[in-house]
C-alpha cells in the first residue's frame, strides 16, 4: 500500500515510470486492479519481458476510459513487431478498435481461446511499463477515428455557432462520483457569461444522466456506439468535462477539452508536462488543459481557472479575426 501511495507522488514528480510501477504494479499486488484468470506463468514482469514476434493477449482493465488511454499502445507494439490482440468486454469498443486496426476481441470470441494460445499476456494499464515508454513516447498524435457511418449521421451539427459539450458527471455506480461531480448550473452559467450565444451539447450518456435545461442539446437518444460520441465531440469546437471517459475521447482524436480532475485525481491527470504549460499533460497534446482541484469539496478556484482560459480563448479568436 505504501508504494501504491507512493505512485502518485513519483507520478507528480515528473517520475514515470517509477509512478506507473506503484500505481498499477502495486495496485495490483494489493487488489485494486485484478488479474483474474490470467495464468502467472504467462503475465509479463520483469522476468518475462517482451520481445520481436511474440504473441501477446492484452486483457482490458478498467472503464472505458482506461481502454480509450491504453488502446494507443497498438501502434506501438505493432512497431515492435509484437502480434498483439486487445481483449474487451465491450462490443462496440471491439467494433470501434477493429476499424483502427487494432486486433480486438470480446470474452464471447475468446471462450473458443485458451490464455495458452498466446506466448505472453498483461493487463492493458501495464503496456506502459513493459514498453519501457519515456514521458515524450506516451502521445504520438491522434489514435483513433470514427466511422464514416457517424461522420453522416452528426453533420447536421455543422453550422457558424461556437458549440461546446458538457460532461459534469461520471458513472453513478462508482463509488468515487461523488468526489468528481461538477455542479451543472455552475458550467452552464460559466460558459453562458462567456459565450452568450454557443450551442451547448449535454455530453452526459446515457439519457438517464442528462438533463431536460434550458437550451441544452441532448443527442443521447442518437448514440449507438463509441464512434457516435467521437463523431459528436468532433463536431464540438470544445468540450468541459468533470473526470470520465469523454476527455480521452477528446484526447484520442486532439479534440480541445478542459478537464476537472478531483484532488485525489487518477494517475493519468498526475502527471504534468515538464516542458510544456503547468496544466498540460504527458498523455496528450497540448489540446487538453487539466485543472485539478485543489481543496478537497471545492471547485471555486479551478472554475475562475477556466474563466480566465475561455476569456483568454476568446480573445486569442477576436485577435485572429481581426
């Protein structure tokens, strides 16, 4: 548990693989990211590294946010000349990956399979440590694209209004929500001052999290898979979000989002870019702003952040314009 903890600390140090290799490494070894099922003799450590042409089964961890981190490091293994397979319980996910090119199966494809059928397997979370990846070979430009299906089905959203998404709650089943909720009125009263006359998208899927306000636009009645979100964040010109998936969402296509994380913030949002801005991060370009709470049950300070960044985004706009 100590180097668990520790994790995060080294993380926010700018020390990344000794952050990883608490957080998850040690995480796992205390439960808290399983690897059930996975036979010992065939995960990857420090004994049984990777290497050219072996045939490596990846069993996804997490949500769907952690599978739209890690699904990146595909490329990467294929680059290696590892004949890697991504292991999903989420169809459209497999759907979406597939269409990447990314090798991608669900449970349902893998009860004909053994674990045995592969040299080496790792949970997703681990690709980073196994790969040995340094802060500047994390993020290599955008990793996923949509289906031209979707691409048709949100063109009506193309018009010359500023449109910007939501996303101020996760998954209300998560035992953490409560600590990274943003309070709806808050934003929208925000981006209003701001920007009187945007189109504002509610990003909250499914339709039972979103809400019936004012002149939010709820597209969640149109979604029938990941793709549909990425066409649908595309169309936006930014996105503000509490900590969900949405923001790799946008981060896996450079889409410009704002992220709340809260104080006790997940690993990905612990680690800031050495070289670039203190609200940067290593994961992703220089689209995504991350503004981390900092007092614990209040969001004051990160909102007059944000303020101070759209009031400075629109007058980078009206300069450009003139």
């Amino acid at each position: 548990k100590v180097l668990f903890n520790l994790g995060t600390y080294d993380l926010e140090a700018g020390k990344l693989q000794e952050g990883l290799r608490g957080f998850i490494l040690a995480g796992k070894e205390i439960g808290i990211w399983p690897q059930d099922g996975i036979p010992k003799s065939l995960l990857l450590s420090d004994n049984n590294q990777l290497k050219s042409g072996d045939k490596l089964l990846i069993k996804a961890d997490g949500g769907i946010g952690d599978e739209l981190i890690n699904i990146r490091f595909m490329k990467i293994l294929k680059d290696r000349g590892i004949d890697a397979t991504w292991l999903t319980s989420r169809k459209d996910l497999k759907d979406l990956f597939n269409f990447n090119g990314y090798k991608t199966i669900t449970y349902e494809d893998f009860r004909n399979q053994s674990y045995f059928d592969y040299d080496k397997c790792s949970t997703s979370m681990s690709l980073p440590i196994w790969l040995n990846l340094s802060e500047e070979e994390l993020y290599f430009g955008d990793y996923l694209k949509y289906f031209d299906e979707s691409k048709e089905k949100f063109n009506f959203m193309k018009n010359d209004k500023i449109k910007i998404g939501l996303r101020w709650s996760g998954n209300p089943y998560y035992e953490q929500n409560l600590h990274r909720d943003l309070n709806f009125n808050d934003l929208y009263n925000l981006v209003k001052e701001i920007y009187p006359d945007a189109e504002i998208y509610s990003l909250q899927f499914p339709k039972d999290q979103t809400v019936n306000y004012r002149d939010v636009i709820d597209l969640s009645d149109k979604i029938e898979n990941y793709s549909d979100t990425l066409s649908i964040i595309d169309n936006l010109d930014f996105v503000i979000s509490s900590c969900t998936n949405i923001p790799h969402g946008c981060g896996s296509i450079s889409k410009e989002c704002y992220v709340l994380p809260p104080i006790s913030a997940y690993y990905i949002w612990d680690s800031p870019h050495k070289s670039r801005e203190p609200n940067e991060s290593i994961w992703y370009n220089k689209n995504m702003k991350v503004l981390k709470q900092s007092e614990h049950k209040s969001w004051t300070n990160e909102l007059n952040e944000l303020k101070k960044l759209l009031q400075k985004r629109v007058n980078a706009t009206t300069t450009t314009n003139k």
